[in-house]
C-alpha cells in the first residue's frame, strides 16, 4: 500500500520528495508507504483551504449537513474495512478499532445533524423598535494536529464540527497511523467534499505540525496530545493570537469504596486499565480502593490480570494487542522501574512480552503499595500499568484523586446514593463516572479534562462548536432615529 497526502482535492507526494513507512506495532512489519509532507505543503494546504472558504462558508449549513450524513452512511458500509486497517496501523484489538469508527459515524450523524441547528439566540433589547441576535459564524480556516491512540475517534470529534459550522481544514494526524488517516479521508472526498475544505499532511517529526500552528493563515487549532506539546502549541499560538483547544493527559483514576459490587470493579477495572493496552487518554492508571474491599479486590484483579490474552488485534481472542512503537514500550519498561524503585510491589507483569518474538508487548501490570506523590500516581505513564493506591475513606479518597496534576476521568463505586452524590459533587475532572469504569465517553456530551489536561475548551456535544464558531451579535434599529443604548431610557 501507499499513501499521500490531500491538497485542494488532490492527492500528492510530499514536496520534499520523502517517504516514511507505517508499521504495525503487533509484527513490525511494514504496512504502507507513506509520502511524507513538508513545510512547503503546509503552505500549499493552507492556501487550499483559504481559497475553499469562501464558497463552503456560504453553502448552506443543512447542505453542509447532509454531506456529513453521507460521509456517515459511508462510513457505515466500510466500517470493517476501516477497522482491520486501523488494527494493523496501531494495534488495538479490532472490536475496539470497531468502536472507533463507530465513534465517529456517531459524530457524522450528530454534527450532521447540527446542520439544521447551529443554534444561535435572540433576547429583548432595551429600546422600542429595535431588534437583537446573536448568530454564529464560522471561525476560519482550522488546524487539527492528532494523537494516534484513537486515530479515527479523535480527530472526527474535531473534524465534523469544524465542517458543518462551514470552517475548512488542515489535518495533521500523528505519525504512527498514517495509513488509516488517509483511508479516512478518502472516504469524505468519496463523499463528495469540495476540493480544498478538508486537505491531510503526513509527516513524521514535529516540523509540519509547528508550521501549521505558526501559519498566519490558520485561525483556529485543535489539538489532542501530550501535555508538552499541548502547552508548546498554547505559547506560539498565543503569541499569534490564534483560537487553541488542547485536550492533553490524564492520570484518570478508579475509586472503590467498602460497599462496591466486587465482580462488577474488577470486570470495569480490567477493560478502563487494559484496554486500548492502557492507551487511552481516559485509561484507569489509579485504583484508590478503600481498605476493606482492598485484600478481595486485588485477589480477583490479580487472578484475571495474568488470564488475559496479549497478540495481535486482527486475532478475535486476543485481549490486549501491543502498545504503540518501541520507545513506547521502553518509557513504560522505565516508569516501571522507577516505580520499585520507589518501594511500589509489582504483583503481577514489570516486564516487556514476548509474543512470537515480534512486536511490541508489554504485560499488563499491577502495582502494590503505591504511595500518593511518587512516580508511578502521579505521572502519564500511558501503557498496561495500574497503580492500587490504599485510603480509608471517601474524603481521603477524592482528595488524592483531584491532588492529580491532571484532570480527565474519574470513576466511583459505590451502592451508596448518598456518597455517589458526593463524590459527583466533589470529584474535579472533566468526566465523572459511577458504578462505571473510566472509559467510555458518548459523543453527545461535552468531552474535555481540567488542570493539566486541558485549557477551558469541550469536545464533542454542541459545547464543540464553540471552538470552530464565533458569535456575532447583530442589532437592528428600525425606529429611524438616534436611539442611545445605556443613555436615552434612562430617566434618572
Ligand atoms: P504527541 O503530543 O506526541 O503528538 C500529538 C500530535 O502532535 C501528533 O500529530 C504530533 O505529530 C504532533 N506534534 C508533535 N510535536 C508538535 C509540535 N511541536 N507542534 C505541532 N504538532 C506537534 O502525543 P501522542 O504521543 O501522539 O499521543 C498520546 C498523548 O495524547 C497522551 O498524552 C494522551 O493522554 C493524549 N490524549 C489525550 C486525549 C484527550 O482527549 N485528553 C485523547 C487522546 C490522547
């Protein structure tokens, strides 16, 4: 296979004439090549979607939307396919590469659907013969830069609102899963997108994604990554006076209280802490489990925790499929060490895996014993790594929770109402769950993390067209005189 990259409706090598390969993670073996996209393509891209502006600003937001229904229904008859290519391009297990297009035929469907709302307002004006609303317009051209673990998910949180609202697009997806993001794209021009509203560049390396975020063109940027990069985004997009969404880290944790239904916490902490093999940005990394339950809970996670099958995704059995590259795989290898080092017990896993000598695996690991403050509670370590962090009570129990540099996901269970009510009262991240894991966001309300994790905007649900629209307040005097707001119906 080969793939490149997207500009005014065609597709073209990268200028600089160079080309990386996709590899999948579960046999190393190289999946596409992939031409690779230069700076000077982001210059290309940025005028195609300038020169498309103006026409797909002014194309009706419900004809917008019933393209987004068709890009949905297509999407819908290659779910498979798009699936089992997104398995070899990253790894996950292909009943969560299912979930990822799903999420985003979902989105098709939702933002489609905005077509017909995008709703503005219109409120009483203080004068007589006078006439207010506020309506929204689209925000510009938009940058998208995106991670690679939910390679269709994410960015179709991003991608479908900045269409319907009439914006057009630069993607830049990660490195990693190049393959599946153009495969992506090929099904909105399929479609019947206009040429230039939505252009892709594959790059490796930071360069392409700096110039979007530093290009004078780009109005809008939304992103999803790590924190670092997130916050070198925020600063030159700052110094540009550029609109800027980050959705970033997590250190998303698991409460556990006396009373929870054990079966149910160990099958939830299981699928939040390993699925996605940890790489989620909502994956439980934390379990801060009350003392009573501790000693039962451990037994049975630690008991389905060496069960649970690692290999290749494509394998319908296989529960756990490798994480993303090497370095990967040897930054989790290092959180680990330092994490015994630190005093924690690794009761089961610490190790890299050997599956068929190939790939990179990486045992699912839980760790005893680990202290509020050190290494392994407090850091993104985004690999098959679970932290069981001991408490006596509830209180003390958020407070480490919302101690977390970072502020995505976090779950309670508990039967009580009365401490469910408390803790959704008291519990600051972004997402709150009860009696459910960390994972498992729907598209139709807002997604989004505090602190670390975030800077103020949502993905997701209508609070997404925040970002990719600006309100324009518009007022209409029809009394055909000088009416002063503030001033003339004031007596005193
Ligand atoms: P990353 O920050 O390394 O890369 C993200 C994207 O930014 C990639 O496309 C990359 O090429 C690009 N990039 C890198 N440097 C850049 C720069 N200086 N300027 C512009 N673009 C640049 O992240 P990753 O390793 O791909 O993804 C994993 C991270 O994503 C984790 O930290 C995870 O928590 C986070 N994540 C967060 C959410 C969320 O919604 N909060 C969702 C998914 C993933």
């Amino acid at each position: 296979m080969e793939f490149q990259n997207y500009i005014g409706g065609k597709w073209v090598k990268g200028r600089g004439g160079k080309t990386f390969d996709a590899i999948n993670p579960a046999n190393e073996e190289v999946i596409a090549q992939i031409h690779a996209a230069d700076v000077a393509d982001v210059e290309a891209a940025v005028q195609a979607a300038t020169d498309a502006f103006e026409s797909w600003r002014l194309t009706p937001a419900p004809l917008r939307g019933e393209l987004l229904f068709k890009i949905g229904d297509l999407l819908k008859q290659k779910k498979e396919e798009l699936a089992r290519l997104l398995t070899q391009d990253m790894g996950k297990v292909i009943a969560e590469a299912r979930g990822d297009v799903q999420e985003a035929i979902d989105m098709a469907y939702f933002m489609g659907g905005e077509g017909r709302r995008l709703l503005g307002y219109t409120a009483p004006v203080e004068m007589p013969n006078k006439f207010g609303m506020a309506v929204r317009d689209p925000s510009g051209v938009a940058g998208i830069i995106t991670p690679w673990n939910f390679p269709i998910a994410v960015p179709s949180w991003k991608i479908f609102p900045a269409l319907v609202a009439g914006n057009t697009i630069i993607w830049k997806p990660s490195p990693e899963t190049p393959a599946i993001s153009a495969a992506f794209v090929k099904v909105f021009e399929e479609a019947g997108l206009p040429a230039g509203v939505f252009n892709l560049l594959l790059a490796p390396g930071a360069d392409v994604g700096k110039a979007l975020v530093d290009h004078p063109g780009v109005r809008v940027l939304s992103f999803t990554g790590s924190t670092a990069t997130g916050r070198a985004i925020a600063e030159a997009a700052g110094r540009l006076n550029k609109k800027v969404s980050l959705e970033m880290g997590g250190k998303n944790a698991i409460i556990v209280l006396d009373d929870a239904h054990l079966e149910l916490v160990t099958d939830a902490t299981l699928w939040a802490a390993f699925g996605t093999t940890g790489q989620r940005c909502t994956a439980a990394s934390r379990l801060i489990v009350q003392k009573g339950i501790a000693p039962k809970l451990k037994e049975a996670l630690l008991a389905r925790t060496r069960k649970l099958t690692l290999g290749n995704g494509l394998d319908p059995n296989v529960e756990v499929g490798p994480v993303i590259n090497k370095t990967a795989l040897e930054r989790i290898h290092n959180f680990v060490q330092i994490g015994q080092k630190e005093g924690a017990r690794a009761l089961v896993g610490a190790s890299v895996a050997d599956v068929n000598g190939k790939g990179f695996f990486y045992t699912p690991t839980l760790f005893d014993g680990v202290r509020p403050g050190s290494t392994l509670e407090a850091e993104e370590i985004f690999g098959p790594v679970l932290s069981i962090i001991e408490v006596n009570t509830l209180e003390e129990a958020i407070q480490v929770n919302n101690r977390s540099k970072y502020g995505l996901s976090t779950s309670i269970f508990t039967q009580d109402v009365n401490r469910a009510f408390t803790a959704m009262r008291d519990i600051f991240t972004g997402l709150v769950y009860i009696n459910h894991g960390t994972t498992g966001a729907e598209i139709q309300f807002p997604f989004g993390g505090v602190r670390g994790t975030g800077n103020g905007h949502r993905e997701a649900g209508q609070a997404a067209l925040e970002l990719f629209t600006e309100w324009k307040s518009i007022y209409v005097d029809y009394s055909g005189k000088l009416q002063r707001a503030q001033i003339d119906n004031r007596e005193e």
